[in-house]
C-alpha cells in the first residue's frame, strides 16, 4: 500500500485517467451519432451497451498485456514497411471510420428526414456490432497508450474505468444536443472523418499529432458554440 503515499502514482493515474477521456471523445461521438438512428426508446440501451462493451475490451487487453505488446510485432513486410496486427487494426478500423462518417455526411447533405420509420429500418443488433467493431480499435490504441505512460496495471485499470464512467455519464447529453443539433452533428461526422484519416496514417506509419487534431476540433466546437449562442439571441 506504499503507492498511496507515492504522488507520482496519483499523478500517473490522473494524467491517464485525463488523456483516456481525450482519447475517448472519439468513441462517444460515434455511439451518440449511431445510436441516434434507433428509436428513442432504445437509444439509452445501445449507448449503455455499447460504452459496457467498449469498458470490457479494454479490460480484456490490458489483462493480456504481453499478447498487445506483441500486436506491435512485425507480421510482414510490404514495399519497405514492416505491418503488425496493430497497423492493420488502425487500418481497417479508420478505413471503417471514414466510410461511416463520409455515408452520414452525404445523407446529412441530402437532408434526409431521420422520421420514425427511417430509424426502425436501423437494426439494434447491427448498430451494436458497428459499435464493437470501432470499440475494438479505440481500445488497441487506448490500451497500447496506457502501458506506455503507466507501470502498474492497478492504475490502467482504474484509469480506464473512471474514464469510460465518464464517457458513459457524458453520452446522453452529447446524444441529445447532436440530434437536435444538425449543425453540431455534420461537425461531429467531420472530426469522425478526421479521426478516421489519422487512424489509416497511423496504420500506415504515418504520424499526425493528435494534439493538431483535436486543438482544430476545440477552435470548431468554439465557434459552433458562438454560432449557436448567436442564434439563440437573434430575435426571430
């Protein structure tokens, strides 16, 4: 119990608590938009369901810590770059990503209605398994950032769950104000888009700092908010 006493411990712990909710804005983002195409009454459910599913992942991989490091093993070799498990994750998983959030952009475009029949024709199962098959690749790469910043597994442990409750506190109200937002939601969709472009470089062994990415996002989300605090106070 020396580490309760140990401030680098608690400061590790809150560095990747804080680093895993950054890295975890991805996912809310996607579950919100997806999970939006049911009804409303089953909307809370697959949101639930599907943050559960995307906790237990990351759990399972950080259970089986020396098989993830391996993930980083090269498997092959093609046209001079070294591939592992983990580049083709990112690859198929951002590949994945961009189709998903460039199909929603053209809809959006069109200004397709969401009516009520719209979304029963949205299956529950389907929707929970594009939401584990992203779930997958944002845990790979959470957990993979997890071992690099912390020495314990007690602290990735508690990091990832205080993140993924708050994630899964914060998924409803960012449900919410998407769907009743059409703005907000094409500009959900473009950093989707963006996330999944990173996710194909990274595959590709091409760097992009996340933090370009998401200090672009925050300038966006500001002036959104400016936008809409404008459009509030317009008399109408």
């Amino acid at each position: 119990m020396e580490w309760i006493n140990d401030p680098a411990v608690w400061a590790s712990l809150l560095t990747l608590t804080l680093l895993e909710i950054v890295l975890g804005i991805d996912n809310v983002i996607f579950v919100s938009i997806v999970a939006n195409k049911l009804p409303e009454s089953t909307r809370g459910k697959a949101r639930k369901i599907g943050l559960g599913l995307a906790l237990i992942l990351r759990l399972i991989l950080l259970s089986m810590l020396a098989w993830l490091v391996g993930l980083t093993e090269p498997l092959f070799e093609l046209l001079n770059h070294k591939v592992s498990w983990r580049d083709l994750i990112l690859l198929i998983g951002g590949l994945f990503l961009v189709y998903k959030a460039y199909k929603e952009i053209m809809t959006t475009l069109k200004g397709e209605p969401e009516s009520a029949e719209h979304q029963s024709t949205a299956s529950f199962s389907g929707i929970i398994a594009q939401i584990v098959v992203l779930d997958l690749v944002f845990s790979v790469d959470s957990v993979l950032t997890a071992i690099g910043l912390a020495e314990h597994l007690f602290i990735m442990v508690t990091a990832v769950i205080i993140a993924m409750a708050v994630m899964l506190t914060a998924s409803k109200p960012i449900s919410e104000f998407i769907y009743l937002h059409p703005t907000a939601k094409m500009l959900a969709l473009c950093f989707l888009l963006l996330v999944g472009i990173v996710l194909v470089a990274d595959g590709l062994h091409v760097h992009i700092p996340r933090t370009y990415l998401y200090v672009a996002i925050g300038f966006s989300v500001a002036v959104e908010a400016l936008n809409l605090l404008m459009k509030k106070n317009t008399p109408k």
